[in-house]
C-alpha cells in the first residue's frame, strides 16, 4: 500500500529569510589549494610540463607509485589511460592538467574494466578549451552551455558490472568547466570523494541537457561523499546517483545547480546528512522513483533554501528517517514524502 505525507521541516513555513550558513565553501576552501595537501614519498615520480604523463603510467602501473605533476599547464593531445596502483597527484592548483582545445573526449579514463586502488589528488582538471578565462567569466560559459559546443569531459571511470573496479578516490582534486559530466563513476565499489569541487560541469551537448552532472556515481556501493562542493551545472545536477547502496554524503555543498544539488534515484542504504543545498533550479535534494523506488534512506540535518522547486523531494521509499533539517524559501512550502509501507 502507497500512503503520501506532506510534512514541514524546521522552518519551512512563513520564514522566507535565508539562513547564514557556516557549511558554504568557497573554492579556497576545498579542491585544489595553492599547496599540496600531502607530501608526496621520497621515490615519487615528478612530470614536468610537456613530459609524457602516460608513458609514466605504463611503467609504474601497480607499483603504488606516486606520479606527480608539477607546476604548469599539462596538456593532454588524446585521453590519459590510467592503470591500477598508481596515485596520480599535483603540487595544488597551479598543476593544471587540459586536453588540447583541438581534442574532444574524456581527460581522464580508465585502461582497465577492473581497475583498482587509484588516487587522484592534489590538481586542477580544466575543462573548457583555454586556461585563460575571459574577463568576462560569463561569455565562456555561455558558450559552454550550448548542444554544439565541444564535448569534453573531466574524468570518466566505465566498468561492465556492479563493483568491478575498487578503491577510487578523489581527494583534494578541482574539476571544472567540462561540457559533460566533471566526474563519473559507474560500476565500483570503495569510491571517495573527500575535500573535492567539481563545479561548472554539465552543458547540454549530445545527448542533452539533463545527462550530464557535477559528480555522476552509477551502480557504486560502498562510497563516501565528504566536505565537497558540487555547484553551477549549466544543465545538470550537483550530484547524480543511481543504482547505488551503501552510500553516504555529508558535510558538501550542492548550489545553483541547473537541476537538483543532489538527485538520487533506485538505491538502497543511502544517508543524506549536514549538507547545504541551495540555489538550485529544482530541489536542493531529490529521491526520484524510475522503477521500484529507494530503500533504507537517511535524510538528516540539511539546510535546503532558496530552491525552484522543492526543498527535499522524497518520490518513493521504504524505511526512510527524515528528521532535523531545515527547509527555508524554496517555491514549495512543503516538502512531499511518499513512501511505500
């Protein structure tokens, strides 16, 4: 049997003002900082600018190496393969690593279908065409925004079946400007996400707007989701799950995204908890139904505001613990829960 409850959170009806809040992060804040965040082993790998990033890769695969970036602009002429066993690491924001403006693709992707224990960390992925932005930051990304524009890609790990790769983890690493998806993960099991901003992904080249997303995790279990910033998709969501288990997100913020700051879909054992969602076109934080709907599903002490649609959206779920958030001028005053009893 279907019952529907609509019920307010703390705050949510006749307080239209914003609430100040501690949990915003600022770009300088998380991603790629001006220094690395570890200190890389003595027996890293250093790559200088125009060095082959993939030719390191080949030999030190499965080593457990370090391979670091150095300062500068690495440009990639085709996608970078990378393999197991390796962390792939910068010196903070100023190892910026581009695919030339004459190539389209992923920038990063993986070499193997089973691909394991793999750290990207400490570097800025840049997704647009130019590492010089306009003075108008504006004009770039109306040009990003539309179907015919270049389709680039941040990083894009594809398994065949559920948790084939394992242990994946992206940890003070900025992604940005991508017309399709800053980061996706689809079929892995152990996948991190901790101090990262993937912002400003997710345009509306082929096959559209709405397919591609800030963070798009597909088919993972057992992933955390920390201390992150997933803002401004053109066309997209700030956070994109499907056909996950297993999966907490905490502590991110997931603003003025096109569509919902975090969207989840057909999932089980899924905690939402402390996050800042606001801005956003849509829901700050969405449970949508496609077939049979979410299990076990943790929703607690979120601030959503400021939302074109709902505050948090619950389609269909069994066993779902909805308690302590706080709901303040989105376009709907309540927020709608469904479950299936």
């Amino acid at each position: 049997m279907l019952t529907s409850l609509r019920a307010q959170t703390a705050n949510a009806s006749g307080n239209k003002s914003l609430v100040s809040e501690k949990r915003a992060l600022l770009p300088s804040q998380t991603g790629a900082l001006d220094k690395s965040t570890a200190t890389p082993p003595q027996d890293a790998i250093l790559v200088h600018p125009g060095d082959s990033i993939q030719e390191v890769i080949d030999k030190y695969a499965n080593t457990g190496k370090w391979i670091v970036l150095t300062e500068g602009v690495h440009t990639l002429s085709k996608t970078l393969m990378l393999k197991s066993g390796i962390t792939l690491a910068g010196q903070g924001k100023k190892s910026i690593l581009v695919l030339s403006p004459r190539a389209s693709g992923q920038t990063i992707a993986n070499a193997e279908r089973d691909m394991h224990d793999v750290v990207i960390r400490d570097l800025l992925l840049e997704g647009a065409t130019n590492t010089v932005t306009n003075n108008d930051p504006n004009h770039d990304r109306r040009n990003r925004s539309y179907m015919n524009a270049p389709a680039r890609e941040g990083i894009l790990f594809f398994a065949l079946t559920d948790g084939q790769m394992k242990n994946i983890r992206f940890e003070n690493l900025t992604v940005q400007n991508c017309t399709r998806s800053g980061v996706s993960v689809l079929g892995a099991s152990g996948v991190k996400v901790i101090h990262c901003d993937f912002s400003d992904n997710g345009a509306s080249v082929v096959p559209g707007a709405g397919f591609h997303h800030n963070l798009h995790l597909s088919h993972v279990n057992n992933c955390e989701v920390q201390n992150s910033r997933f803002d401004t998709s053109p066309w997209g969501n700030g956070i994109n799950l499907t056909f996950a288990r297993d999966v907490i997100i905490t502590g991110n913020e997931a603003a003025r995204n096109q569509l919902s700051g975090i969207r989840c879909t057909e999932s089980e054992n899924v905690q939402v908890i402390n996050n800042l969602t606001e801005g956003n076109d849509a829901s700050g934080i969405s449970f949508d139904t496609q077939m049979d709907g979410l299990r076990k599903i943790t929703v607690k002490d979120n601030l959503s505001q400021n939302n074109g649609a709902y505050g948090i959206y619950i389609g269909k779920a069994e066993e779902a613990l909805v308690e302590g958030n706080t709901t303040v001028a989105n376009y709907f005053v309540f927020d709608v829960i469904l479950r299936k009893n």
